[in-house]
C-alpha cells in the first residue's frame, strides 16, 4: 500500500492531541479483567475518558496448537482444533477435516454432509448465543445472559447425545462422521427448531429496540467495508460493513449449496448492526437445519480412507465459514503420516485487529462494547 | 414498673418527636432503633436483591444457607469481617481508612430526619429536605477520597465519573424537590415548609399526594427525581462508577472486607434514604393509599390491618414452602428453620392485630411498604436495563433532566400563583402564538 491512492483511510489518521496538552493515562485492561472475554491484554491510553488508542497484548493464552501438530499424525491433532474456538469446537472440526478430506481427495458421504451440516449450524446458534450473552453483559445488562444459556444448553445436549461431549465435542472424523446419528437425532433438532424460534423474539424484546441499548451500540465502533476489507477482517463484522461475503456462498464447502438461505448484512459497520447481523445469522441458520434435517439421506457415513492418513505431497488451503468469521486450515503435507507444517488462520485473531481502528476517539465504555461485538476467543487468538 | 409503663404511654401518645420535646434519651432510643432498622434492612435488601435478580434470570440465587438461603447475607457479613484487611502499599493510608466512613456517615446522618410517622422521627428540623440532600451528597467526598487514595487508575476513573454523576443530577434532583415546597405552600397561610414532616402533613391538609398535584406537574417532578436518585445512588443503569465491565470495580476495587462492606451498607442505605425523601415528597410519607376515596372508621381499620395481613400472609408463604421442602433427612434443619422463621412472622403477624399496637405501627408501615416498593424498582431496574455511557449519562442529566426541571418549576409556580392560570395565562399566550402565526402567514 504505498501507492497513497490506493491508501486506506486508517493508515492516513494522525494521532489527536489530548484536551488542553493533558497527561495521557495509559490503563491495563487486563489480562485479568471481567470484560476482555478471557486474557486479552489492552493498553489503552486515554485522554479522560476518551481513547487515543490502544493496544492489543495477546499470547497469555499460547499453547503452541500449530507446533503440535508437527509431532501428531493427521488423525490424532483432530481434537486439537477443538481446544482452539472452544465456543465453536464443531466447526473448527468441520474446517480441519475438510482440508484434510482435500488434500485426501476423498469426500464425505452425504448422510455425513448433512449431519456435519447440522451440527455446524446449531454450533453456530450456540456461539452466537454466548456471544449475545457475554456482549449484552458488557454493556450493562445481566439478565439476556441467563437467557441464552438456559436456551443454548439445549444444543448442547444435542451434542452430547450424539457424541458425549457438549463443548470440545470432536465430533467428525477425517472423511465423515464415526458414529451414526443417535435414536430421534431428526425429531430433537425439529424440537429444537420450533423451541428456538420464538427465543430469538425474546432476546430481540430485550435489547433491540431498548433505549439505553441503542444509545450504547449505534455507531460505536463503526468501521467501514473498504477498512474492513483492507484489515481482513471477516465474519459478522464484515457483513455489518455492508460487505456480502460469506464463504458459505462464496466458496461453497460442505453441501451449503444444497441450502437456501441468504447472508444478511448492515450498512452502518457499527455495533449496532453487528448485532443485528448476528441476530438475523441465528434465524438463517434456522433455515439452513430445517433443510437439511428433512433433507438427511440414508447410506454410509464414512468415506473410504486409510486407517494410516498419509496425505500425497503437496499443501492445501481450506477455509470454513466459522461462526466468527473466515477460518482457515493451511497444510503442507510431505507425504509422511504427521503434516508438515499446519498454520491456522483464526477469524478472531484477525478481526482483533481491527479493534484499534473502531475504538480511536471513543470512550472507554465503547471498546468494551466493542470488544464484546467482535466476539472474540483467547484460546483461538492465541492458539 | 406501672410508672414506668405509663411513661413510655405517655411518651408515645405525644405528638412531638423526641427531637422536637428534647429528650435526649428519647432520640438515643429512636436512633438506636433507627440503626437497627436499617441495618436488618439493608441485610433483608441484600437477600431480596439476589433472590428477586434470581428469579427474572431464570436461576434460584442463593438456596444453601439456610432455607432458601435466608442466612446467606450473615454468612457473608461473617466472611467480610474475617476477611484480612488489605491496604495497597502505595496508597495514602489515612485517607484510605477514612473515607469508607464519610461515606457510611453521610448515608445514616440522613435518617435523622425521615419521618417514619407524624411522631416517629428522630427530630424534625424545620430545613429537613434541604438536610437530608446536603448530607447525602456528602457522600460523594468520600468515594472520591476512596478514589484518589487507592492510587490506583480503575477506582481514580470511578471515582471521576462517580463525582461528576452526584452533582449533575443533584441539580435536577433539587429543582424537582423545589416544585413540592411550592406545593406545601398552597394553604390557608401561604407559608411553605422545608419540614420532613411538614411536607406530609401539607399533603395531608390537602388532601392529595403530590404526586397527583397539578397534574402531570407532580408526576413529573416525580419522574424526575425518581430518575435522579437512580443516578445519585449509582445504580444501575447509571452504576458507572462501578461499572463491573469496564472498571473491574469502580472506586472501590482496592478496597476489601470490611471496608468494601461498609461501602456496601452506604450503598443500600442511600437507596433507602433517597427512597425515603421520594415517598415523602411524593407519596404522601406515612399516609395510608386511598384516604378520600375509601375514609371513614370501618376503612380505618380495614387499613390499619394491614401490616398484621401482610406479616400473616409472609408467615403463610413460609409454611408452603416448609411443606415442599425436600423430604431428607439432611433437609431436617432447614425444614425446622424455615418453619420456626414462619412462625416468627405469624407471631408478629398477631401482635400487629392488637389494637395499641395496631394503631402506632400503621403509620411505619406504609412508609415502609412503599419504600420497600422502590427497592423493588431498583431491583427490577437492574435486572432489565444496560448501562448508560459515561457522556449519555451527562446528556440525561444536563440536556433533559435539568431543562425539564426548570419549566416544571416555572410551570408548577405559575399554576400555584393562580389556580384558573388556564384562562389567564395559557389561553392569552395561545392567542398571542396563533396572532404571529397569522402575521407569518400574511407575509408569505
């Protein structure tokens, strides 16, 4: 970007001068804070109460997930990727097996799609639920929390029906599924459905068309889609920019091109319509499990794949739409059992930062707003 | 002993408040009283709070301390008080001691003046309103000096916000307060009062709580301090200063044990005290509901059953909930306690349908129940709302709160100079706005 046409506008802001030449307070939020979502560290350095910016200190969290992979054969790093968005453990699944499935050259059956399909969604029901809760909570009000976590236990009973786990579910297998879709699996998802749909109304009646909740979130935050674009930013946040880019439509994985739905998205790239587009992703996502549980085929649910993984030489780049935006699997394989070299691409850690940018000139309140609506997870951030 | 009894009679039939006769050892007994009322208050506030934000958050609160969890609040009195007592190293220590206590000061001065009866009050100062909002914003020194002493930056901006809070709203607050005083001045004499009890009695006299005074003017100011008060004791959605999401704590995040449990017993007293003034301003104090619709002897005492009815009904609700209690053999104590507590209640339930008893209790009691309803308020308030930002916070305050008060005070002083001020005032301004209108009209 030197070219200074093509020069984004957050590269050209200079830093403002503080209210009559003030002291700078520079604050620690974290990495022991109630609002930072696990050990994010911030510095931020105020004038008063408004932002002259900040910075992100991250790696409290670092277990080293891509070193280990080097040292695990393909099937065995498959729970690893759990541990990483451990809100949505089932897509970061999808991702890695998938990619793996690619650089295979096998493809799941499509009783495996579906159920995979299926779990995926509702995984994304139940990390945007978190993510509703928590956000809420950040700007002040307790109750939609209790709210959310009374309705996402029902998805995670799902999960844990069908595969014994409820959070790091590690629920696929390189080249389908192991087990089969439990007794009722179909008629626990459609009561799910009709259970669920009218819960979106209810959290809606709490905060969007509050008062004090519209003074907090309308444009605070705000980033455009060029910034957002040019930051890499992905995911419900990007779509709140105005940006239509999902990889579920873009670049279709899995069956998603079996399914109807649309890719809502905001105009304003404010916390506002973050949320909004979060909302509405919850009633796509609906959609999308209704479809595909009256759509489930019988058959196999496991492809033809080796009991040793030994993917041919060469490298793959996969990528998933996660509930939190793109996530990427980038794998070199040397045609030995263990990959060469994994390098994950994690939506959080890129969408963090973009945080820099929407919280300049803001108050101290509205990065935790913010914070809250880029929904993200240390344990991904970090890796 | 007979002597005895017929003077504490004699003191009781009085009509002056022990303040008001000089009796020394009367007001010790009144404080004391007072004290301790207030202090099984707040702990009763404390287990409410949970319970009530527990049950509008789908989850039970606090079950194991007790039945129900009604030994809970003691529970955690005890563990604050053993809890080691921590003083940041660098933290201006004198300071740091003191200002819990001007906080607790300023909270529990205030009482000193409310009105629990026409009678049961400490004292009855003739500026009462104009003490009680004086000391209570005294408060505000202490959490401040709790800021700057913890040298520390999260209770520093606490501390900050918490200041600039208390005094925009404070402003509001007194032009709100200053429409009622105009109101008690609506007798025979002209002659307003400043008098905690004064205030009630003018309401009274009138025949009409203030808050359905000139209405909506009274409703209103009513609104208007009901909403200032909120800001003033730093409750959500106004709890900035102690914003959990963004200053871990507030003012008070180096401060722990004791010292964090008297900011606690000031926060819960504040609330109570400025309750207090609201129901006194507005409600009609000690006034029972209903006294022009519903009046003579056989709704008298249909009233003043009421605090028996209400301590019988609790008692009532404690025996259900014995009855559903677990049958197991580790429940027994809980069982017993809760019935023992049940028939704690029903005792005093029975007492109060006594009639010497009866009739001095009813006046406490409608005080109480309707402070009681806005520590509901409050409860609801924050279970359902978000938290104002720190420049919306001002905006309500400066922009919206402060601009209303001052018409409402032009508007309530113009309506009490004349009372047809709808033929005199409105009407003439009406014909002068439409006049400029046609002449705008005729211009084009």
């Amino acid at each position: 970007m030197t070219d200074p046409n093509t020069l984004s506008p957050l590269e050209l802001e200079t830093p403002d001068k503080t209210f009559l030449d003030a002291n700078e307070l520079i604050i620690n939020m974290g990495p022991q804070h109630p609002a930072t979502h696990g050990v994010l560290r911030v510095i931020l350095r105020l004038d008063g109460e408004k932002v002259m910016g900040l910075e992100c200190v991250i790696g409290y969290l670092h277990r080293g997930v891509e070193k280990i992979a080097e040292n695990r054969t393909y099937t065995m790093f498959n729970p690893y990727v759990d541990r990483m968005d451990y809100v949505a453990a089932v897509s970061n699944g999808l991702g890695y097996c998938e990619a793996v499935e690619k650089l295979l050259n096998v493809e799941a059956p499509a009783r495996a799609q579906y159920i995979r399909v299926i779990l995926t969604e509702l995984n994304r029901i139940a990390s945007h639920q978190l993510w509703l809760g928590t956000h809420a909570l950040d700007i002040g009000a307790i109750t939609p929390l209790f709210y959310t976590f009374r309705d996402r236990e029902e998805i995670l009973k799902i999960f844990e029906k069908y595969c014994g786990a409820r959070l790091t579910t590690h629920a696929f297998r390189i080249g389908g599924l192991q087990y089969e879709a439990y007794e009722g699996f179909e008629r626990e998802v459609k009561n799910f459905l009709t259970f669920f749909a009218p819960k979106i109304d209810e959290y809606e009646e709490l905060l969007t068309t509050n008062r004090i909740c519209l003074e907090r979130t309308k444009g605070v935050g705000t980033i455009s889609g060029p910034d957002a674009i040019a930051l890499g930013v992905t995911g419900p946040v990007l779509r709140a920019s105005g940006v239509k880019w999902d990889i579920r439509k873009a670049l279709p994985y899995a069956n998603y091109k079996n399914f109807d739905f649309e890719i809502p998205t905001g105009q304003n790239g404010d916390t506002y319509d973050r949320y909004l587009v979060r909302m509405a992703e919850m009633r796509q996502s609906c959609r999308i499990i209704e479809q595909a549980v009256a759509g489930i085929p019988e058959g196999p649910i496991m492809a033809k794949v080796p009991k040793v993984i030994k993917p041919p030489v060469g490298e793959i780049y996969h990528s998933i739409e996660a509930p939190k935006g793109e996530l990427g699997y980038f794998i070199v394989s040397d045609g030995s059992t263990q990959p060469y070299r994994i390098r994950v691409r994690p939506p959080s850690f890129v969408n963090l930062q973009a945080l820099d940018v929407m919280c300049k000139g803001q108050l101290v309140a509205d990065v935790i707003a913010v914070i809250g609506t880029l929904d993200i997870v240390l344990g991904e951030v970090d890796r | 002993m007979h002597d005895l009894i017929l003077y504490i009679q004699s003191y009781l039939d009085s009509d002056r408040t022990p303040g008001g006769a000089g009796n020394i050892f009367w007001a010790t007994v009144y404080i004391l009283l007072v004290f301790g009322g207030l202090s099984v208050a707040v702990i009763a506030m404390n287990w409410l709070e949970r319970k009530i934000l527990a049950h509008m958050q789908v989850r039970l609160g606090p079950m194991r301390v007790g039945p129900h969890g009604l030994l809970q609040p003691i529970a955690d009195a005890i563990k604050l008080l053993l809890k080691e007592d921590i003083i940041p190293a660098e933290a201006d220590k004198i300071v740091f001691w003191i200002a819990p206590f001007i906080v607790v000061l300023a909270a529990f001065t205030v009482f000193v003046v409310v009105p629990f009866g026409p009678t049961h009050a400490i004292t009855d100062m003739n500026i009462g309103i104009l003490f009680m909002l004086g000391v209570s914003s005294l408060s505000v020194l202490g959490i401040v000096t709790a800021g700057w002493a913890s040298n520390s930056h999260y209770p520093l901006i606490g501390a900050l916000r918490s200041s600039a809070q208390m005094v925009s709203y404070e402003v509001a607050m007194g032009l709100a307060v200053l429409s009622v005083i105009l109101m008690t001045s609506l007798n025979a004499t002209g002659t307003g009062t400043l008098s905690m009890i004064g205030i009630v009695q003018a309401q009274l006299a009138q025949g009409e709580w203030f808050i359905f005074k000139f209405f909506p003017l009274g409703l209103i100011g009513f609104v208007i301090f009901a909403i200032a008060m909120v800001a003033e004791t730093n409750r959500a959605p106004f709890d900035l200063p102690e914003a959990e999401s963004e200053l871990t704590a507030g003012f008070h995040t180096e401060y722990s044990g004791f010292r964090w449990s008297l900011f606690f017993l000031a926060e819960y007293s504040a609330m109570i005290a400025v309750s207090s003034i609201a129901v006194t301003l507005w409600l009609g104090g000690w006034l029972r509901p209903f006294p022009n619709a519903l009046s003579g002897p056989t709704w008298e005492l249909v009233f003043s059953l009421f605090p028996g009815i209400t301590f019988v009904l609790l008692a009532l609700m404690c025996f259900y909930n014995t009855a559903r209690m677990p049958k197991h053999p580790l429940f027994k104590i809980q069982t017993i306690g809760l019935a023992g507590f049940g028939v704690v209640l029903g005792v005093i339930g029975l007492l109060l349908f006594l009639t010497p008893v009866r009739v001095r209790v009813t006046d406490i009691f409608w005080f109480a129940a309707k402070v009681a309803g806005f520590m509901y308020l409050y409860i609801w308030y924050r279970g359902t709302f978000p938290r104002y930002r720190f420049d919306q916070l001002m905006k309500v305050g400066w922009k919206v709160l402060l601009p209303t008060g001052l018409t409402l005070l032009i508007c309530t002083a113009v309506w009490a100079m004349r009372s047809d001020v709808w033929f005199e005032v409105i009407v003439p301004l009406w014909h002068y706005f439409v006049g400029i209108l046609h002449w705008l009209v005729s211009l084009l």
